[in-house]
C-alpha cells in the first residue's frame, strides 16, 4: 500500500492510481465535453429555428470562414450535427457515465482498496483523454470537422472529395476513436475482473447492490461490442487512405467513375449498429443501476424484485445483440429478416417494462424524500416510459419505414437516450457528490436545475415526434425546398426556444458543483443513511478506502425499514440478530 510515501501533486491528481481520483478525472472530462456537445446543438437549433437568418451568436462562435453575415454554413451545420452526436454519446454517456460510476463505485460497494489494476485504470483515463484532444483538434483545421453523421456512414465518411469534412476531420475523427475504444476495453476488463474476483468477505454475487450489476453488465457488452467498431473503422480506414473496397462501389463523382468495385456500405452499416445498439444499453444500463440505488434509498423501502431487476438486465444485454436489423429497416432487407428483427426489437420491451413495473412498485406508498438526485431518478422513469413507447413504433418493420430519418426518431432516442441517461447521471453526481468531496450540494439550486431541465428537456424532444410524423427529414439544413413544411416553423422555434432555456440552467448545475467542493456545507458520512459500503468508508480521501480491515458483509443492501428494526436502514456490514431471515 502505498500510505507511507509523500504524494506529489502530479501523481496525486494527474497521473493518479487511486481510483476515487481516477473517477473524477472522468466526470469532469465528461462535464466540459457536454458542455461543449450542447452549445454545438444549440448553434445548429438556432438555425434550424430561423432559417437564413444572421444571428450575431454564430458569427461570435464561428467567425467569417463558418458563419459569413451571421449566417451558419451549410458544410459547419453538417460537422455540428456530427461533432455533437459524436461528443454526447461517446465522450459524455458512455466515457463520462460509466468511467466515472464504474471507478468510483466498484471499489467501495463491493469492499476492495482499488481496482484489479490501478496502472490499467490510469492509462483507461489517458487514453480517452489522448482521444479527446485529438478529436477536439478537429475542430481547429481549416476543412473542418467530420461531417458524415455521428454514424459516419460510408461513401460519404469514405471519400476525402466528397464533401470537406470528410478529408482531414474524418481522419481526426477515426484516430480519436480508435484511441476511444482502447480507454473503453482497458477500463471494462478492469470492471469485470474488479467486481469477479476482489469482493469482501460475505459480498456474494446476490448481495452484490444493483449499481454494481448494471455495471458488470455494461463492461461485459462494451468487451464484447466495441471491437467490432473498432473493426468498422479500420475497414474505413482502409478504403479512405489505402485504395481497398470494402464498403465502396460503382461511385461516380463529378462525372468521373472511381476504380473502387466490390464494396457495399451496408456492410458498414451492419457493423456499425452491431455495436450501436448494444451502446444504447451501455448508456442506459449504468443509468438503470444508479436510479435503483437512489430509489430506495430515499423511499426508505427494499427495492422491489431485486431477481427480476437482475435478470431483466441480463436478459436486454443478450437481446441488444440480435436487434441491430431495425435500424436497416430500409437498406433493402428481406421482410423475412425485417420481421425477425422486429420480433427481437418488441422483445427486449419486455425486460425494460419489467424493470419499470418494479421503479413504480418500489415508489408505492413509499416514504419517499424528494431530494434532487430523487426526482432526477423519478424523471428517468418517466423519460424511459416514453421514450420507450415510441421505440415500439420504430422497432416495427411496417411502421418505421413511414418515420425513418424523420425528427421522431430524433425524439425517440434523445428521450430514451440522451435524456434518461443525463437524469441517471444527474441523480448519481447529487447521491454521491458527499462521498466524492465531503461536501453536499446546495439543495435549493438542485430543485431548480430538475424542474427547469425537466420541462425545457421534455419542450424540447416531445415536438420533435409530431414534427417526424408530419414528414420533416432529419439532419436538413433549412426545409424552404418543400412547401408542405412551411407551417411547421413554428413548433421548430418552440424547440429552440426549450433548447436554449434548457441549456442555459446545466449553467446553474455547473456552478453548484464546483462551488460547493470549495464552499459548500461539510457532509456527515452517511447523509442519506444508506445501506451500502461506501458510506462505511471515512470520508477523508485515503488510498485504500477503510483505514485497517475491510468491513465485512452479512445481509444484502437494501434491508430498508424492516419490520422489528430499530431504525429504517441496517447497514450491509451488520450482523443477522437472531432468529432474523434474510431477504
């Protein structure tokens, strides 16, 4: 252990082993990067908004070469749209919700001094670090950022004439994620290993708290999926720098026919959702996990259906396997095939019910505290629901031909996506922030942040599927070429005008946040009186979590207002009294 040697600043905050550190390192990556991904959607959604119109705000941000007048440049709405889809899913949900929840938690719940690896942790960190400055750099080059989509579709991500985006940009974009994916697979394999193999004395696998079973299950699909990304890229590596044909064929630019033959796209598009769609689930999944812990923490209630819980999450990581086909629905594939896919798809609506059924008995005549990471993870029930109803409709090959690259599918996964994975995170950073730095939050400036991100969120994304249901394409820089979308401006100001309220508040969650580790209250060490772990642990930072034994564990982590007890929490480390069953 290393408690005895002076910790310098550089190995005590930058290139840190300790895996509290680690995590922080993640979030706050995490935090500017979202920062970033907003203000990129919120200069597109200004020109969505008022088309044509000069805006001083994109000439501010973008200057003469990508905003001429005020006004943004059709190839600059391209690259935000992707730099932004890019940014949100990998860099924020994926990197910024699992790296941070996994490092922090999996240690303390599970009662081990650190990871499995603290030097594979810390290079998990560099690596997507090294991959953000890269990507980052895009955005500094004369030609611009990739500008293919955050899907990065061939032939357009494949042929550097194209457009402009893709010559260096794309480039840019496929060496920061390769350097993604490596941070991605050194940090899951530390996860499974950590959680496998370092549990305390009596921490069975049944008694293991649901967080850390979301996030044994994320690792293991980000393990098994991400490398077929990786595989995806290369390929297009290939094809863009030298001369192969994997996904390029019969192309005609200006008039004169490539060499390339042989090729299809579609085979890009299988690998690429191979991977998307079990992401979706390594996104949602950590968010499932962090919502049942606050959950029952604050109704004062065990979790309802903790078996279930567990086996509706195995069951959606093997399902998001099989259902990559529904988003091909119009590539040209057989109905045969398009109607297995849709089976799968309505399949894996099952286990995510069963989940939801279980939040909403959990809440039922619960005793229930609405503190602000409370109501995020109500929120993320509500957001879940409906955006998974819509799912039913574009998991089904007959109906999502009708919507498909429409704005309902962009309302559908920012719903389900995008937002229930940011109330997720949003409660997790409010539920643990005191045992992260020993101060609480302000509670006041937490309820407007909810209440503010929760109607502008909804005003946002809700529209969105009447706006896809009237025909409106998606990724359209103006629509002023088809007169049947002239009468649907007016819900698209509506949006921006949600868009930007909603953006300017995360500015009050951010301020919270770094204010209070400075000046905020000082935290008791269990403020929540929860059940699990890390709240047994000091709150002063310490490598190594307990100062002498590693607490042991007798009972499973939400014995919550059990009848005969004294008071409504025994914590995990308290022994059975006699004659008293477990759960």
């Amino acid at each position: 252990m290393s408690e005895h040697h002076k910790e310098t600043f550089v190995s005590k905050y930058i290139f840190s082993l300790d895996h509290k550190m680690i995590a922080k390192q993640f979030l706050i990556t995490g935090m500017l990067m979202g920062i970033l991904g907003m203000v990129m959607s919120l200069l597109f959604r200004i020109q969505i908004g008022n088309p044509g119109e000069s805006n001083a705000i994109l000439q501010w941000f973008l200057g003469d070469r990508w905003a001429e007048g005020g006004i943004l440049d059709p190839n600059m709405y391209l690259a935000l749209v992707t730099m932004h889809g890019t940014i949100l899913v990998f860099w924020v949900l994926t990197a910024g919700l699992t790296g941070t929840f996994a490092n922090f938690l999996i240690p303390l719940q599970i009662g081990a001094r650190d990871m499995a690896s603290g030097f594979l942790n810390m290079l998990s960190y560099w690596f997507f670090f090294a991959a953000t400055m890269v990507l980052l750099s895009s955005l500094f080059i004369e030609t611009g950022p990739a500008s293919a989509g955050w899907t990065i579709y061939p032939p357009l991500s494949a042929l550097p004439e194209a457009i402009s985006g893709s010559g260096l940009g794309q480039t840019l974009w496929l060496v920061a994620m390769a350097l993604f994916v490596v941070s991605s697979l050194l940090g899951g394999l530390n996860y499974i290993v950590t959680i496998l193999n370092l549990r305390t004395k009596g921490m069975s696998m049944k008694r293991l708290p649901l967080t850390m079973w979301a996030i044994l299950i994320t690792a293991i699909l980000g393990v098994l999926s991400f490398p077929v990304l990786l595989s995806a890229a290369l390929l297009l590596i290939f094809d863009r720098s030298f001369g192969t044909s994997f996904y390029l064929s019969d192309i005609i630019i200006n008039n004169e026919a490539l060499h390339h033959v042989g090729g299809s796209p579609i085979l890009f598009e299988h690998l690429f959702w191979f991977l998307g769609h079990p992401e979706v689930y390594i996104i949602l999944l950590p968010a499932l996990g962090i919502v049942s812990e606050v959950m029952s923490v604050n109704t004062r209630k065990p979790i309802f259906g903790y078996k279930a819980m567990v086996g509706a999450m195995l069951a959606i990581a093997f399902l998001s396997f099989i259902v990559w086909g529904h988003h091909m629905f119009i590539t040209g594939m057989s109905p045969f095939l398009g109607s297995v896919f849709t089976f799968t798809t309505l399949l894996i609506a099952i286990p995510s019910a069963v989940k939801v059924f279980n939040y909403l008995v959990t809440l039922w005549r619960g005793n229930i505290r609405f503190s602000p990471a409370m109501l995020f993870a109500i929120a993320f029930v509500s957001t879940f629901i409906t955006g998974g109803l819509t799912g039913l409709i574009l998991g089904d090959s007959a109906l999502d031909i009708n919507v498909h690259d429409t704005y309902f599918v962009v309302g559908h996964f920012h719903i389900v996506m995008g937002l229930s994975a940011i109330y997720g995170m949003f409660a997790g950073v409010y539920h643990w922030f005191p045992k992260m730095y020993g101060k609480m939050m302000n509670k006041k400036l937490g309820y407007l942040h909810f209440w503010v991100t929760f109607i502008s969120a909804y005003g946002v994304f809700f529209p969105m599927h009447f706006l896809g249901l009237a025909g409106l394409p998606r990724r359209y820089y103006n629509n002023d070429a088809f007169a049947m979308f002239d009468n649907l401006t007016g819900i698209n100001e509506v949006i921006t005008f949600f868009a930007i309220t909603g953006g300017l508040i995360q500015l009050i969650f951010v301020f919270n946040f770094f204010y209070s580790i400075f000046k905020g209250s000082k935290s008791v060490q269990n403020p929540w009186k929860s059940n699990t772990l890390e709240w047994t642990a000091p709150i002063e930072r310490i490598h190594g979590n307990w100062p002498g034994d590693i607490p042991e564990v007798h009972r499973w982590p939400y014995d919550y207002s059990k009848p005969g007890a004294d008071e409504d929490f025994i914590p995990q480390t308290e022994p059975l009294k006699e004659g008293e069953i477990e759960h």
